[in-house]
C-alpha cells in the first residue's frame, strides 16, 4: 500500500488528506477560511495567506490523528504548486518541503486542476481515455486525457471562469460569497426568463462568460430601476445561460474525440442544475457520465494525495528548490 499525505493551500481552503494507493482515503481534512471571506465578498489574498500559516500545523496533526499514522509511515509528501494565488501555495509548498525533508520521503507538486479531475477517482474508477470538463473560481477548461499523466488541452475560457460569472452576478443581485451557492439556491425558486445573450467563440471549444455576465449585469441594473426585479428569476436565468454553454462545448467536443468517459470537476461541480443536465443530456451521447462527491468539488488534499500517485510510480519527484507556480498551467 502506498500512503501519501497531501496538501492543499492554493485559495480559501487549508486541507491536509492521507490517501493510500491513490484512490482509498484515510483522512481528508479540510478547514475553509469561507466565513472570513464572506466578510469581506471575496477572497482577500493577504488575509488567506495568513490564515493557512494559522491553520497549516493543527490541520496536518488532525489528518495525521484521524488517519492513524505516524509521518514515517508516509511514502511521498505531496502538495499544490500551482495554479493559485501566490501567497497562499507558498505556505503549502514550504510546508510539504520541510516534511520531505524531515522524513526523506519524496516530494512531488501536483497541478491544481489536473487534481480536480484525479478526485472523481476517489469514488469510482477513471476509464481512458476520457474528456474533462474543468469548471472552478478561476478554470473552465476541456480537457482530454489519455491517462493520468498524458493529457490534451481542447479549450478553455478566454475571459472569466465560469465560478467568476457565478460570484459576479451574486454580488451584483445582492446575494452572499461565495456566489455560485447563493445562485444554486435562489435558482430554485425562480424561472430563467430573462433572456441572455448567445456567446459566439473564434474556437469552437473555447468558453466565454464575461459577455453573459455583463448582459446580466447591465439587465439587474435595468429592472431594479424599474422596480420589477425578481432575484430567483435573475439566478435561475444566469445559471441557465452557465450551463446550457459549458453543455453545448463539451457536447461538441464529444463529437471530436472518442472516450469512455466524460467526467465533471471543480468547485461549480457542485452546482444542481449543471450535474442533472450532464448526468441527462451527455449520457444521451453515449459515453459513461461521472459526477464528482459533493465533498471533492470544493479544494481538498484528498485529490492532491491522489493525483500524486500517479506521478510517485513514474517517479517523477521534485526536488527542495521546488517554488509555487501560480500559473501552473496543464
Ligand atoms: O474549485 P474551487 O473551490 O476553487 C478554485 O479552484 O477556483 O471553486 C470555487 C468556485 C467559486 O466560484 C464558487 O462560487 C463556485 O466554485 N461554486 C459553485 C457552487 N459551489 C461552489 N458554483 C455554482 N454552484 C454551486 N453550487
Ligand atoms: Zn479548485
């Protein structure tokens, strides 16, 4: 059995998880710093490093506890190196070095969003090749992977991320960070009638939701001065236009690739709407669908510890000159 411990620092979330062979957790806990930034309706990346620096010692001793393990025990230190904020992965990263060291285990950095992707393999096995479909605060990306270690980038967004659409038009309605909840709830109660533009990319896979946020932006305006805004109408109708293009993308690289799986990852993964139309609408394609966990669609160490197992057994470590890389990309 191989047990590595991994970190995760690269935003809001101090996680520390102990995963053996890649796939079967023995800790995974994670301490979001979400009630803080809420505070403030966003993530304040000065105060978010500061937090994982508090936060980093007590939660590495809890996995460490919770998992029944001792650090000599441990295979490989794994830890986030990138994409983040800058401050935050440092934490992390120094944090997994001093460990490496400690115990002389090796050390390897994990890409942020190809762990996204890798957690899905904690609740089921992956199957390859298989299409991605990367949806986060900072990511939206398609992304085809031949194995765990070889992948092809078919698309991604060429303004905000999905998650950002999601926070902005939360803050512009008035409803609480992080805003892709606040949408997902008050969705519910409304109906998308308010129409929003149709987005048109140069690539056909690429993504782009800073058209549709600022039409979403502009119609709020519009009808709070009107008097005649209705919240879960505007909600539900943004998250539509979301998900009814992060759909249409992935169904069209469907229509390009062959896999045998198509599988959803990232913090607006956990969105309701976007996981019943793509368990629904791609298994119309006929491939398999696979859902990540509630609980691996925010960050987590889970998925680093995870995603590092592959690169343990092609040996592909780092060494202690290793720095945080915030725009890590695939
Ligand atoms: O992956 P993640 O935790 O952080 C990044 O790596 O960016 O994703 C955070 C993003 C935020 O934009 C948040 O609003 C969004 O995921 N999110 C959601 C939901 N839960 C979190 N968006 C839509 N619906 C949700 N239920
Ligand atoms: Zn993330």
């Amino acid at each position: 059995m191989i047990k590595i411990l991994g970190i995760e620092s690269s935003c809001d979330e101090t996680a520390v998880a102990i995963v053996a062979d890649g796939h079967q957790i023995f800790a995974n806990v994670v301490s979001s710093q979400i009630d803080t930034h809420a505070l403030f309706g966003g993530v304040v990346p000065e105060v978010a490093s500061r937090l994982h620096v508090q936060a980093i010692g007590i939660v590495l001793k809890q996995a460490l506890l919770k998992a029944g393990f001792s650090l000599s025990e441990m295979d490989a230190i794994a830890v986030t190196q990138g994409p983040g904020l800058a401050g935050c992965l440092h934490i992390g990263v120094q944090a997994a070095k001093t460990l490496s060291w400690i115990t002389g285990k090796p050390l390897v950095g994990v890409q942020h969003i190809l762990a996204h992707i890798i957690a899905n393999r904690l609740e089921q096995p992956l199957q390859f090749p298989l299409l991605a479909l990367v949806v986060s605060g900072g990511h939206s990306e398609l992304i085809y992977m031949e194995s765990p270690l070889t992948y092809r980038y078919l698309g991604g967004t060429q303004d905000d991320a999905a998650g950002e659409a999601f926070d902005k038009s939360a803050r512009v309605l008035g409803l609480p960070y992080p805003g892709g909840v606040s949408i997902d709830k008050k969705a519910k109660q409304g109906t998308p009638r308010y129409p929003l533009p149709k987005v048109h990319t140069e690539k056909p896979l690429d993504f782009s939701f800073s058209g549709i946020k600022t039409a979403m932006i502009n119609l709020v305006n519009q009808k709070k001065q009107q008097g005649t805004l209705v919240i879960a109408d505007a909600a539900a109708s943004i998250q539509k236009a979301i998900v009814d293009q992060l759909l249409e993308k992935t169904r069209t690289a469907l229509e390009q690739v062959a896999v045998k799986q198509v599988v959803l990852a990232g913090g607006v993964a956990a969105n309701s709407e976007l996981r019943e139309r793509f368990a629904v609408e791609l298994a119309a394609a006929g491939v398999e669908v696979v859902l990540p966990p509630l609980y691996c669609c925010t960050d987590n160490a889970a998925m680093v510890a995870a995603a590092a197992y592959d690169k343990y057994l092609a040996g592909d470590f780092a060494d202690l000159s290793m720095a945080a890389d915030p725009s890590y990309e695939l």
